[in-house]
C-alpha cells in the first residue's frame, strides 16, 4: 500500500511513470502541452522556461485530471520539460510558415551551347511552349541543378555538356507554381547531334538565329547570355494577358 493512495475512492500508484500510460492518453498529453504552450506564448508573447513553465505544466494537469486520467504530477512536469525546447521550436517554424508561406517552386534548366560562332538551336514541336528555344528541362527529386542540366542536353541532343557555366535566372508564375529557370552556358561537349521527340536540333550561326521565331522570352535570356549586367529576368504575367519582364 505505501506506493498508493486512495483518491475519490480510487486506489491510485504513486510510482506510475509516463511510459506506462495508454497511446491514446499520450496523444492526448501531448496535444495539450502543445495547446497551452501556444497559448501562453500567444498571451505573454514569449514562450515558457524553466522559470516560468509552471503555468503551462499546471494548465496541461487540469486536462489531465478532467479526462480522468491518473498519471502523478511529477511526471507531467518532467515530461513537458523535456519535451518544451521541441514543441517551442514547433511553434516558431508554424508561425514563421503562417508569415512567410512558401512557394510551390518548378525548378528548370535551359542551356546555350556553342561551337564556335554557332548556337545549337531547339524548335519546340508541343502546345505549350512553342518556337525556337535551347534545350532544356526539368529538374528531378534530389538532382543537382548540374546533373540535371546535364541529363536534359543529353536526352535532347545526344550531346554531354562539360563544365556548364551559371550565367542567370528567368522566372515567371503561372497557375499558382512559381516557375524557376536556370540558364546555362556550355563551350566543351562530346557525343552526335540527335534530335529528341522535344523538337528537331540543330547548329545555326548566332546571328541567324537571332531572327528566328524564337520562342517567349528568348530575348532576354540572350541578353542575359551576353551581359555581365543582367542576372535575373523575372516575367510579371497580368491578369489581362499582358506580359512586363523585369531585368537585374
């Protein structure tokens, strides 16, 4: 009997530790550690120590006790202090999502390649971008921006570039993603010019083409190809149609 106590008639263990308790009852803990931990931080404006958590510990007993729950105040208290640093943490990134929300981002990859006086060219054949463009892609789950652009000049050209240069940024939103492509320069390259289903490839002088019909935007990612001015393009997409592109 020296290890109980009887409570409203019930005989409860004065040695019953937290990890003896029920999932159920853990999650339910749990949740109100998070609870009123939130809740003071939101009424004092900052979040509880070692100093000042007994307000919260005390908070989360008075559940506790309501759900008829038998678990010693002790070890609630030890429990909440060595979970506080973790569920603080949890609170900060929550509020800083709730300030800052983050962008579903599309990252892609363009690359200019050059034989001498010559760029090889891309006249893309889908319906959704279409002209005279450089190959190019999409990046994959855990690829590297240079492996990725590296993958997508070979499958679309059959060529391995080597040493691509970053020369700059085009990005634009569209349909709530925002659109993020990397451009590349690349001099050294092996293998044999083969065209993909993307569209036909080919080695046009840079000068002809130029007055292609190049495809949205191609403009500025010359310039952004030629200049050590510009580094960024961003195409700014009005709700009536129009287009403004912004170069830094």
């Amino acid at each position: 009997m020296k290890n109980h106590i009887k409570v409203g008639g019930k005989l409860l263990q004065t040695t019953k530790s937290y990890n003896q308790l029920k999932q159920k009852q853990k999650d339910k803990i749990a949740q109100w550690m998070y609870e009123e931990t939130r809740k003071f931080h939101e009424q004092t404006g900052e979040f509880p120590t070692a100093k000042t958590d007994d307000a919260v510990i005390a908070a989360v007993y008075d559940h506790i006790e309501a759900a008829d729950i038998w678990i010693p105040y002790g070890e609630i208290a030890s429990r909440y202090q060595g979970k506080r640093a973790k569920i603080c943490e949890r609170i900060q990134k929550e509020d800083t999502l709730r300030k800052h929300p983050p962008d579903t981002v599309i990252f892609m990859n363009m690359c200019m390649v050059c034989r001498g006086n010559e760029v090889l060219a891309l006249d893309k054949v889908n319906n959704t971008y279409t002209g005279t463009t450089f190959p190019g892609g999409h990046v994959e789950t855990r690829e590297t921006f240079h492996d990725a652009v590296v993958r997508e000049i070979l499958e679309e050209t059959g060529l391995r570039i080597k040493n691509p240069v970053l020369k700059g940024i085009y990005h634009w939103y569209r349909d709530g993603f925002h659109n993020v492509g990397y451009l590349y320069r690349a001099d050294q390259f092996e293998g044999e010019l083969k065209s993909s289903e993307e569209g036909r490839v080919y080695w046009i002088p840079r000068e002809e083409y130029e007055q292609k019909e190049l495809a949205v935007g191609m403009h500025r990612v010359l310039m952004i190809m030629d200049s050590d001015e510009f580094s960024e393009c961003f195409m700014d997409v009005k709700e009536d149609g129009s287009i403004e592109e912004h170069m830094f």
